[in-house]
C-alpha cells in the first residue's frame, strides 16, 4: 500500500467508523478507480496530442515546400537579372 491508500484506510477506518475489512475494500476500490480513469484520461490526452502533432507537422511540411518553391523563384529571377546585366556590360565594352 503506498501513503496515499494508508491514509484513505486510516480515515475511512476512524472517520467513518468503518470496520478494518470495508475501510481496506473500500480505500482499494476507491484508489482502482482513480488510478483507472487517470490512465484513460492520459490516453485520451496522449491520442489528442499526437493527432494535433501530426497536424502540424504536415503544415510545417507544406510551408516548407511552400518557401522552398519561393526561394527557386526568386533565384532564378536574381540569376536572370544578373545574366542580362553581364551580358549588357560585354554587350556595351564590344560594340564601343
């Protein structure tokens, strides 16, 4: 028995003025149920949380793909940019 069920069984035996045998029954029944509805509870919020971790992952992913598609626009603008610039100063040294 851990402290927390010695002290239910102590209350319950001189409180309540229950008999030893119905305090032990009633202190094992009581600490199943709490310990069996915090277990449910943790699974729940363990299945929430991982659904919800699962969602964002995969806007984190689309972001991602997002920016990225972003990035090879904006270089291949930059390239062409500094393409027609190079070829404008080679352009301009020849034909002076």
């Amino acid at each position: 028995m851990s402290t927390t069920e010695i002290k239910l069984y102590d209350f319950f035996r001189k409180e309540l003025k229950l008999d030893d045998n119905s305090a032990k029954v009633f202190t094992e029944i009581l600490y199943d149920s709490i310990e069996t509805n915090s277990a449910k509870s943790m699974l729940l919020y363990k299945s929430e949380l991982q659904t919800d971790l699962k969602k964002m992952e995969m806007q984190l992913r689309i972001e991602i793909k997002d920016t990225k598609t972003e990035m090879i626009k904006w270089f291949f603008a930059f390239f062409m940019t500094m393409a027609l610039m190079i070829l404008g100063l080679y352009a301009s040294i020849l034909l002076k």
